[in-house]
C-alpha cells in the first residue's frame, strides 16, 4: 500500500521505511515540492502529530500519519520534550542541542541523569478517522558524544545495562528497542490488519 509521512525529516524517514519494509511505500513532506512550513504550537507530541498529519491529509485526502517525537530528561522537568528539535533555537542543530543538553545539565551526577525518548504516531486513514500508537526508550544522558550513527540526541543518550549509546548500535538494532520501532511497529500491526497486508 501507498503511505504518506508527514515529516521533513529523513533520519526518521529512513529508520521508518527500514521498519514498514517493502509492502509500505512511504511518501514524505520531502516529495512535495515547497510543502509549506507547519507550525508545531501543540503543548504535546500527540497534539503536534495531529496537526502535522491533519495538515497532509488535507492536501492528499489518502490515508497518512505523523510522528511527532522528542526526549524527556528528568532532572529538566521533562525539558527539552515537545521542543526537542528545536532546543537550540533560534538555528537549531542536532549538535547545539546536544551543547545545549550538556549545559543545563553540567551540575547533574549520572545517577539523576534519567531520560526517556517517547514516540507518539497519529494515522488517519482515507476518511480522515484517527488513531494513536506510542513508543518510548529509557536511558540515561551521558558526559561526552560516543557514536556516528542514528541522529539527534542518539549519540548522548547510553542504553541502561548496556554502556553503549544509541549512535553506537547499528539501525537494526535501534529499531528493534526504539522509541519509533515500537510506536511504528504497532501502526504497522494495525495496518496490516485493516488493509488486509500479508
Ligand atoms: P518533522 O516534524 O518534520 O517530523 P522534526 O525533527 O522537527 O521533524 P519532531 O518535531 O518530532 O520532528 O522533533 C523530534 C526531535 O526529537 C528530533 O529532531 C530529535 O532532536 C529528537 N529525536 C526524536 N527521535 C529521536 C531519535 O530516535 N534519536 C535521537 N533524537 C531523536
């Protein structure tokens, strides 16, 4: 089946087509030409998945659905959350966020450096009707970057139990645990059941 992401982002592009596999086709913001900026005023990732999803679903009227993502660090109240990708403003970068992360939290032992990423996908189908899967990852935000793969906080955020951060485990391996392989996971259960996918 055909299936629009709305998202401009293509670290989540990829790790999506890597988990919906073949039988999905994935389109994205990215294949509409000047797709206009959407404004993310939602106070939570569901609230922003929906308008992400519901913008894109007027424009194709084909069945659709957002991610809408981010990480919660306990010590930060659960900051930098629904403004995860924008942390760093007013020109954010994957790095400055982390620069940023690293900041606020200079004064905080490892133990109290709990976090979580959380995933929260919204779907509307042809007829525009919703549903909401969810997906979250726990772990601990290091002292220093390790790790070249995965994108955004990845290569801060260590894996509980295993010493090891998410930018030092192969694509494979993160979406087998990650807060998106899960949440992407169960829409792609739903899918396969509603759209008759074997
Ligand atoms: P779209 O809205 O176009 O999908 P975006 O990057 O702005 O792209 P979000 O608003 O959902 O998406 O923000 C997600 C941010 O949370 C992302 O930019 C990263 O900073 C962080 N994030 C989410 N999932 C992550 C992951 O798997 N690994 C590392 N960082 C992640």
């Amino acid at each position: 089946m055909k299936l629009w992401a709305a998202t401009k982002n293509s670290n989540k592009a990829r790790e999506i087509r890597q988990i919906l596999g073949d039988k999905i086709e994935i389109s994205t913001l990215l294949d509409v030409p000047n797709f206009p900026e959407i404004a993310e005023t939602g106070n939570t990732f569901e609230e922003n998945a929906l308008i992400k999803v519901q913008t894109l679903w007027n424009y194709v009227r084909e069945p659709a659905f957002a991610d809408d993502s981010g990480l919660e660090v306990d010590a930060l109240k659960g900051a930098p959350g629904v403004h995860s990708s924008r942390f760093s403003a007013p020109e954010p970068s994957d790095s400055k966020n982390i620069d940023k992360l690293f900041a606020e939290l200079k004064d905080v032992p490892a133990a109290k450096r709990t976090a979580r990423f959380r995933c929260v996908i919204v779907f509307l189908d042809e007829n525009g009707s919703p549903r909401t899967f969810e997906g979250t990852l726990e772990g601990l935000i290091g002292f220093e970057r390790k790790g070249t793969n995965g994108f955004g906080y990845d290569p801060v955020f260590i894996l509980p139990g295993k010493n090891r951060t998410l930018a030092e485990i192969s694509a494979g391996e993160k979406n087998l645990i990650s807060h998106r392989g899960k949440a992407v996971e169960a829409l792609f259960q739903f899918l396969k059941v509603r759209y008759n996918i074997t």
